[in-house]
C-alpha cells in the first residue's frame, strides 16, 4: 500500500486524487481512516480534481494532467520544507 511506502521513506507524499460524490472525495474519507490507523496526516495529499468541462480529447486529458501535477508539486514542497 502507498501508505505503508511513505511510512518506510520510499516516497515524501501519497497522492489521492478521485472525482467528488456527494461532496466527499475518496481523500477526504480515506486520510482520516490512514490516521486512526497509525499514519501520519502529513504523508498524504488530497486532490480535488476540476469540474469536467467538454474538451477535445486530449486537451481535456492535458489540462487536467497539468492541475494534478501542480497539485502534487504544491504537496511535495510543502512537506519537503518541513
């Protein structure tokens, strides 16, 4: 499990990005179940993926690639400088 990677130090951050439904995202339901299993909150990421607009192809593909990879980096920084 990733989680299990980043409490080794195989990776800084756990990337967890699905789409919304109800309002929740499978980040914000899976981190604080990760916690209460012993994880530390600062080895994940959640990513809240746009609303789906009607791109071409793989201009959507792209633009969203793009925002995810800004996301992950933001993270990354984040919990390297601490």
């Amino acid at each position: 499990m990733a989680a299990d990677l980043a409490a080794l130090g195989y990776t800084p951050t756990v990337l967890i990005s699905s789409p919304s439904y109800a309002g929740w995202t499978e980040g914000d339901l899976a981190v604080p179940f990760l916690v209460q299993k012993g994880y530390h909150r600062e080895y994940f990421a959640i990513t809240r993926p746009q609303r789906a607009k009607y791109y071409c192809g793989s201009q959507h593909a792209s633009r969203r690639a793009d925002a995810t990879t800004r996301e992950a980096s933001l993270a990354y920084s984040e919990r390297s400088s601490r």
